[in-house]
C-alpha cells in the first residue's frame, strides 16, 4: 500500500511536471527580418566583390539585432541597431549615401512603430541629424507627435541630443553621379537607379512585442519636398502585436496608395490570412497599381517572411530557431 507521505509527494510534483511542458511549449521565440532596398539587381549586373559586400553588410546588420534579441533585448531596440549601422553604410539608400534630391540636397525620411502600444514616431526631410531612425524613435517616446518634418524636425533632434551633422556628411560620388547622369540624360528616377536602398527591420522579441522602423533617402532627383512611403504610418512601416510588424521598400508612391504595411497586419486580422498570404496579396495590389517593391514581415508568432516584385531585394532574416540567412537575388 502506497504511503500517505508518498502520495502526496506524488500530487505535489504532478502540476509542476504539467506545468514546466507547457512553458516549453510556449517558450519565448524571438525573430528578426531586414532589408536594405529592392530593385533590379540580377547576378549578371553585380560584380562579385560587390556581392561579398553586400552580403557582409546585411550579416552585419542582421547580427546586431539578432544580439540585442537573444540576450532579450526589446524588438524596439533590436530595429534600432539594425538601422543605425546601415544608415552608416553608403551602400545603402539612408543616412550616408543617400540619394540626391534636384537641388544637390540628401533629404532623410524615416519611421518607427511599437506593436505593444501602437505608439509611432516619424520624420521627414531632414538633413543634418545622422540618424534619422534614433529621431524617429524619438519623436514616438516624446509623445506628443507623430510625424515632424523638415527645420522642425531637426530643432527637435538638438533639443533631445541626437548627433547633428554637417549635410556633406550624407553625400556621396556615386549618388552624386545619378543625379548628373538622371539630368543630362533627361531620365527619371527609375531609370538611373532601379534599385530602392532603402533600408528596415521587424522584429518579435521574446516578450512577444513586435516593432517596425524604415529609413531612406527616397528617390533620386526628387522635387518640391517629395516624401515616399518610409516616413508615412501605415504605409512603409506599421507593428500591431496582435498581428505583424511590416517595412516596405520600394516605388513610395504606390506604396502610400495601398497602404501597404497597414494593408498587410489588417488583412491578418480580418480575414484570418497568414502572412506570407497577406504580404503577398499586398504587393500583388501595389503591382496592379505599377508599383515595384517589396516586403519584409515579422508575425505575431515569429514567423519571418519576405515578398517583393523585383528581380531581388537585399534581406536577411534570423531566430531563436536558429534560422540565420541573407539573400539578394529571388529564388535565394
Ligand atoms: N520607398 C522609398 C521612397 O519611395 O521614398
């Protein structure tokens, strides 16, 4: 006969056994997606060394965040690693290297959003704060605003102590030459640099919180204070823990008509689709519009994806799961 004392040990270890499977079901899952811009970037007009650079910039990036993530860093933080060193590389279509507007200029636009509290921060035309992602960040933690802009924008970055720096700062010879090319050869902007370098990060972090932020230059040659997609809510950036953090690059244009990143979350949580399904119907919609671009999706459950409608776009993506990969081309 089983003793008294025995029994009751028994039923005092039989819901912690139940207890600890559970949490290793619901074990916290962080993930993390990049992306450095979309475009026509086929093997064939990439030299080889161009590639290995390419991708040890987005590794690079995608390290940084996927640190802050698995030492249980929040997402918010991880998107802002992931930004500051790619506005720092001018490979990249933000921060240093930026794309020149008409007038000689490198105007940044950029966003930020926190899928817990749906709390976003947004600036546009800025040109001298050299990390147009922190201002962003900044404005959102302020409170006050969403979306600053121009002169404005930059009183607010030295109010809060954001490194200021002089416009040369972002200039560069290769974007310089696009805009030389792009006004003697009458072209538009597409046509002397189908490649958006636009830069972003989602990500899920183990506490389940999702954030999203984008970061660009825009377009080349832009005029009359353009603004593309990356700085408007809704459109190149959007993170809602109940469904997804989204950043688009691409034709911004076409991108604010479809509302993309909103688009995406919302048809995740109205018509029960799942996100790739979602991010693709999506950049279906800015395709049938005339739009080219894409995507990079993080689910509310981590699972990290991509779609886009150009022959590549720079991207990488990493989680808990081990998963630890960057691509350029489609079909990678
Ligand atoms: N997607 C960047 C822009 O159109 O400005």
């Amino acid at each position: 006969m089983i003793k008294l004392s025995a029994l009751l040990a028994l039923l005092a270890l039989a819901p912690m056994a139940s207890l600890s499977a559970q949490d290793a079901d619901d074990a916290p899952r962080w993930s993390l997606a990049i992306h450095g811009g979309a475009g026509t970037l086929k093997r064939e007009n990439m030299s080889a060394e161009q590639e290995v650079e390419y991708r040890a910039a987005l590794q690079s990036a995608l390290d940084a965040g996927a640190k802050v993530l698995s030492q249980g860093g929040s997402a918010m933080d991880a998107v802002e690693a992931v930004i500051v060193l790619l506005e720092d590389d001018p490979k990249f279509n933000a921060g240093r290297g930026a794309v020149f507007t008409w007038d000689g200029k490198n105007e940044l636009d950029s966003s930020i959003m926190d899928g817990e509290t749906r709390a976003a921060g947004a600036v546009a035309g800025v040109t001298t704060v050299r990390h147009p992602i922190r201002l962003a960040r900044a404005v959102m933690e302020d409170g006050r605003h969403v979306f600053l802009s121009g002169h404005g924008a930059e009183q607010f970055a030295a109010e809060k102590g954001l490194e200021i720096v002089p416009p040369e700062w972002f200039a560069t010879e290769h974007r310089r030459k696009q805009l030389e090319k792009m006004k003697a050869e009458n072209l538009a902007a597409l046509d002397v640099e189908f490649k958006f370098g636009t830069v972003g990060a989602v990500a899920r972090d183990s506490a389940g919180h999702l954030a999203a932020g984008t970061s660009t230059g825009g377009m080349t040659g832009k005029r009359w204070g353009r603004i593309g997609d990356s700085p408007v809510i809704g459109a190149g950036t959007w993170a809602d823990d109940r469904a997804c953090a989204v950043s688009a690059t691409g034709s911004g244009e076409y991108f604010i008509r479809a509302g993309v990143a909103h688009a995406i979350c919302a048809r995740m949580l109205l018509a029960d689709e799942s996100v790739q399904q979602a991010a693709d119907a999506v950049i279906a919609d800015v395709g049938e519009l005339g739009g080219d671009g894409g995507v990079i999706v993080v689910s509310k459950d981590g699972e990290a994806v991509f779609s886009f409608n150009t022959p590549g776009m720079y991207r990488g993506r990493a989680t808990s799961d081990g998963t630890n990969e960057v691509a350029i081309f489609a079909g990678e």
